[in-house]
C-alpha cells in the first residue's frame, strides 16, 4: 500500500490499483510503438506482455480528489513529483 500526500494536505493511499485517483501518462509515440509491436507480435502478445512493454513508458500520475492538482512523477521511476494546479483568471 502506498500514500502520497498532496500539497493542500490530502492524503492519497493505494489499496487496489483502481482507485479514481491514480492516472497513467505516456508519449503518443510510445503508446503507438507499443500497438505496433501488438501487431506484429499478434496472438503471442497478450497481457502480460503488454503491461510488460507498456510499464517501460508509463509515469505515473495522481489527481488529487480535494484540490484538482496533478502530482506527476518526475523524472520517470523517480518517486518524486511535480505538482501542478489548474490555473484560473
């Protein structure tokens, strides 16, 4: 079980890995490489192979349910975060 604690004091804890807070960032490019090799692979490449493939790119990203920020992990495979709020006028 991991935590990761937002800037406004919201306290984020993963129990199951589907929890609406937990978002995954990739490059367009990876992610159509990725479906590329999919489709030359073809039956052979099932799921655990493409997570396999897919967790490579991935960053992970959390969006905090009381504030809106994005804590994106930076750099990739860091365990560190950006954080980021949405800007208004």
């Amino acid at each position: 079980m991991s935590k990761l604690a937002c800037q406004c004091g919201y306290v984020m804890v993963v129990h199951t890995m589907e929890e609406d807070f937990l978002y995954d960032l990739i490059p367009q490019k990876d992610m159509a490489a990725l479906f590329t090799k999919w489709d030359e692979i073809g039956g052979k490449f099932d799921s655990e192979s493409f997570f396999s493939e897919y967790n490579q790119f991935r960053t992970d990203v959390y969006k905090c349910p009381e504030c809106g920020r994005l804590l994106v992990e930076d750099p990739l495979g860091s365990n560190r975060f950006s954080y980021y709020i949405k800007e208004t006028k």
